[in-house]
C-alpha cells in the first residue's frame, strides 16, 4: 500500500509492502498519484530502467528520481512498475501512456526526490519507504 | 536538537543564540503572529544553516519562511570562499532561478474590462503550462549551451523580445560564469522542449491591477499608477533546473563527508565553494539561472504577442525581473570591511538600496523593484530595495506569501470549482487544467501575504511602493 503524508511545501510519499521490490514499486504507483489518478493511466508503452545506490535509502532516491526523469523527457505518466531489487541495483519495466492533459488533468509536476525524511526500514518482516518530492 | 529559544531584538527582528553545533546565531524576520505560527521545524531549519562551515554573521528567515528541505523556504546565508565556506545544493533547491517577472502594459483596468475572459482564454490557449506541455521551439544540443551561457541575452538575440529588456533583469539578463559542460546530458534532454513553458505547482502568469501606491515617488518612478494593469510571470529553469539539483545534490551528499562537513539534514548538503565539486555545481547553477532568465523571457515575447493581438495600443515594457532559488557571488560589507560572499537565497528575493551598480539608471535613486507574488486570490505586492537591508540580511527580502498548509491538507479541504467560483465573485478569473492543482494552491493555505509584506517593510528589508491584486490568473 502506498500514501501521501503531509510536507508545509511539498507532498510526502510512503509505501509499505512486503518486500522492497513491492515497497519500491509502490513508492513510484504514489509518485504517479502526486499528479493524476493512477487507475487513469493506460498501460500502453513500457521503459525499462535500471539504477543502483551505495545503499537502501539512496537507491530509494535514485529510483524514483530515474521515474521522474522519463516522466519529464518522455512526456509520460506510469501505473505498472515491476521492481527487482539484486546487490543494491535496481532493474524495473515500468508501463504508462503519454500525457494528455484534457485526460489526467495533471496536478503538479513533480521536480526531484529530496532527502528530506528519507527512510527505508525493514519492521517485523514489513518494509517502509518514504520520502518527500519536490512538486 | 533542543528546542531553540527565540530573542525578540526588535518589533520585527528575532534571534536565536548559538547552541549545539551553531556557529553563527539564527535570525528570523517577523511580526508576533507570523513567529507564533512558525513551524518548529522551520525553525530548527534556520539552526542547522547556522551550523555550516565558513558562515557569515548569521543564518537568516525571511517573514515568509516555511518548511523547506534543508534551508527552509524563505532562508537566506551567507558563506565566505576564503574561510572553508560551502555552497549547498539544498540551499538553492531544485527549482534553480524560479522568479518573478513583472510588465507593465500601458492599459487600465478599463481598457481590460469587458474582454477579460477573452484575453483569460487567450493566455491559457497560447501559453504552454502544466506537467506534459512542450514549447514551441526545440533546441539542438549546440544551441541549448548557447542558451545556457547567454540567458535572456541569448533569447533577445533569437528575437524574443528587445535589448531594453535586459536592463530590467538582474546582472542584465545574463549571469557570468555559467558553464554548460557542467551540465549533465540529462538536464540538456530534459530541457530540450521546454523552453517557453510556465511550469506547475505555484507556477502561473497574472494579470494584475494596482490598487494601491504606498510611495509616490518611487512608484512614479517604476512607472506604476492606481489602475494601470500589470502581468506578472512566475515559473523558473524548468526540467533543466531541476535535474542539474538531483545530479549535483547526489554527488554532494557522497562527497560532503570527505570534506568533514557533518550534515544535520542530508539535504543541506554541502562542499567547499573552492573545490572541484564546488565550482563544478557553480558553472552548472549559474546555467540553470541563464535558462530561467531566458524561459522567462520567451514567456514574455508569447504574452505580448497575446496581448496585441488583441489590445493593438498595449506595451508590455519591463517592470523588473527577480530570481528567488540562487546562489550568487556579491560583494557585502561585513564588521566596516567589503567581502567578497556566496549568498544563497531559497525563496528569498535580492534587495539591492539605491545606488547599487546593477541597478538600470533609471532605477539608480529608487532601488532595486523587489516583486513579491501573493496567491490567486490575494495581492501581490512591489517593493523597493533598501540600503539598509545590507546590513540586516545581505540585501535580501521574502519572496511571496509562504504556505503555512501542505498540498495535501488543502486537497481535503477545499475543491477547485468551488475556488473558481468564490474568486469569480470577486471578478477574478482563474484558468488551471486541473482542479485539485487549484486545491492545493487555495489562497487559505498560504500565510497572510499582506503580513509578510507589512513585516518585511517594518524590519526595513524593503520599501513598499504598490499593491497589486489580480484579475487574471492562469495556473501552471
């Protein structure tokens, strides 16, 4: 599951899951939410990425950072990530559809991920991510 | 960090003792009602700022000042090359350069009466806005250098509006020493269609009307009236800005450590001004601001031509243009000596007095034009720089209201129709194409910006000169 939390400036995403594949996959499903209704979001076109960090919380930042990137230069909004998670290294397919503002009257445009309240956790067998985006 | 104790020092003016790993005393410009509602965290922001090597004198909060990430929003440091001082991508932010803009139009609230929806829609027609939107020019990896070394210069050279624009634009249109090598191919792709585009968020361009004049000489001589419409722009360096802030906050974040810089926050992070690194993000930063200066500009060509088109006797002459997420080299006295500092400024405006050798001449006696953008539905106010705000926080004032709500309080709490509504009661026309964008920016979620303005003049950060209130807004 996935929720918004609430920043004076920006929004605040967290996602519980799991494992962190799924934490990590829903993270991005509440970065999509910042701007448009995921279920609004055709599955169409997919991209693939892949990004690794010196750790769990940076490679939370560089992530959601590498999503926010094929948004912008793609021109794109994504509702399906599929996230795997080896050695630090993330490898994901992610599937959206192009921006058609009449159809996802985009809210706000999401600019980076910040390190404000940064924290990847692992509690009792349940992972939760979260950090603050800039919008 | 234990809470922080607050000083009152003047009606206006309160600081906060070194404690901790404080080198330099926090200090916070505000009124009673504006320091009470003060986020705690904003404030213990403002002591972790104060903690950054080669600070100078203190660290600073504007009236406006709200949580940011790092630097609170509104904050203002200053840091000295030559004593291990740092520059801090966190303390610019991402939005690199987003600014204000303002243009008069030599048309009255009369002339505009009767065909405002026309020219609303007009505006949210022609101008590209909102997450997806791509302008109308595409550059070339060569031309996008161009545009990255050259700013507004380089937009007024492509035909996007004239020479006279440039004085009316700090550092005229064009800041020094930007090194577009320094920017990732990421950051160049990512700009590649944007260019003319407004943006998001709080992003917007709004007709205004001057209701007020609070100093009639110095709004004579910015050329301002009661009645006179204005258009004001507000957007920044767009995805470019943006990605060189990840690229950059990443590396900084790996190397601050190595510098021994012990970091209270992960998003202030820093290295030396004189490193690699360091001068590296400069040329990089300094490019990002010629993109805002020069995004802003083609805005401008693309709401004169509206304009004319439909009002063939408007002018849109220059007012000013300010940046509010820099980090500049300026020369400020410090203890009856002239230093040379970096001042970062996150969503704080420059405020140079009269006399300052950037000044237009025609501004020289008055000060620098300081452009504070309220909300959709509330003023907007002109300021005018003062020399006593060198002294008092190296020539800096607020930069607009500040949110005192999160986005996602205000999505509960208010729905856009209903927004549009209420403001069109009130003949203000609003155009957005999204509604719960218009939630979240709802004017009740933003501090009183009249209060803000009030304490920035009473603590002498600035003059005011007018008070603006809108007619048009178009959202980003």
């Amino acid at each position: 599951m996935w929720e918004h939390f609430a920043h004076q400036a920006d929004i605040g995403i967290r996602a519980i899951a799991e494992s962190l594949n799924s934490a990590f996959e829903e993270a991005a499903l509440a970065l999509t939410a910042i701007v448009t209704e995921p279920n609004n979001v055709a599955k169409i076109e997919s991209v693939k990425i892949e990004c690794s960090a010196e750790n769990n919380e940076l490679l939370l930042v560089n992530w959601l950072n590498s999503v926010i990137y094929e948004v912008a230069v793609r021109k794109m909004l994504f509702s399906r990530f599929e996230v795997r998670i080896e050695n630090l290294k993330v490898s994901a397919t992610i599937w959206g559809e192009k921006i058609n503002q009449q159809k996802h009257s985009p809210a706000v445009e999401p600019k980076a991920v910040t390190y404000n309240q940064l924290s990847v956790k692992n509690e009792n067998g349940k992972w939760t991510v979260q950090c603050v985006i800039d919008v | 960090m234990a809470k922080p104790e607050l000083k009152r020092v003047s009606e206006n003016i309160w600081q906060i003792e070194p404690f901790g790993k404080m080198k330099v005393p926090g200090v916070i410009f505000a009124d009673s009602t504006l320091i009470k509602d003060m986020d705690e965290k904003t404030i213990s922001q403002v002591c972790n700022v104060a903690a950054l090597p080669g600070i100078v004198k203190a660290s600073f909060a504007m009236p406006d000042a709200h949580m940011g990430y790092g630097f609170c929003i509104g904050g203002v440091a200053a840091f000295d090359p030559e004593a291990g001082g740092v520059i801090s991508g966190g303390g610019v932010g991402f939005d690199i350069a987003c600014g204000v803009r303002t243009l008069h139009t030599g048309l009255s609230e009369d002339d505009i009466a009767g065909i405002s929806e026309k020219l609303a829609e007009a505006l949210f027609r022609d101008i590209p806005a909102g997450l997806g939107s791509t302008g109308n020019i595409t550059l070339s990896t060569a031309q996008l250098d161009n545009m990255l070394s050259g700013g507004a210069v380089w937009a007024v050279e492509k035909g996007f509006g004239t020479k006279e624009d440039l004085d009316f634009i700090e550092e005229g249109g064009c800041v020094k020493g930007a090194i577009p090598a320094k920017v990732s191919p990421q950051a160049k792709k990512r700009q590649r269609e944007e260019m003319g585009t407004l943006g998001s968020g709080n992003h917007y361009l709004e007709v205004q009307k001057v209701v007020d004049i609070y100093d009639e000489q110095i709004a004579e001589g910015f050329g301002l009236k009661k009645g006179d419409c204005l258009v004001s722009i507000h957007c920044g360096s767009r995805g470019l800005g943006h990605q060189i802030g990840t690229d950059y906050l990443r590396e900084m974040v790996s190397q601050a450590a190595s510098f021994g810089i012990d970091l209270p926050d992960r998003e202030l992070a820093s290295v030396p001004v004189n490193s690699p690194l360091g001068q590296d993000y400069l040329g990089a930063m300094r490019s990002g601001i010629n993109c805002a200066l020069a995004n802003r500009q083609i805005l401008t060509e693309l709401a004169r031509r509206i304009f004319t088109r439909i009002f063939p006797k408007a002018q849109l002459k220059m007012l000013y243009d300010v940046s509010h997420n820099t980090a500049k080299v300026e020369e400020h006295k410090v203890d009856g000596k002239s230093k040379s500092l970096l001042i970062h400024r996150k969503g704080a405006t420059r405020s140079f007095g009269p006399g300052s050798s950037d000044l237009p001449a025609c501004y020289k006696a008055l000060g620098q034009p300081v452009l504070i953008g309220g909300t959709m539905g509330t003023a907007s106010y002109i300021l005018a720089g003062t020399n006593e705000s060198e002294s008092l926080a190296f020539s800096s004032a607020c930069h607009g209201a500040g949110r005192s709500m999160s986005r996602t309080q205000a999505a509960k709490q208010w729905q856009g129709s209903q927004i549009v509504r209420e403001l069109a009661g009130r003949q203000i026309i609003i155009k957005s194409r999204s509604m719960r964008g218009l939630a979240e920016e709802a004017p009740d979620a933003y501090k009183n910006v009249s209060a803000v303005v009030e304490a920035t003049a009473n603590a002498g950060l600035a003059k005011k000169v007018a008070k603006l209130l809108p007619l048009i807004c178009v959202k980003g």
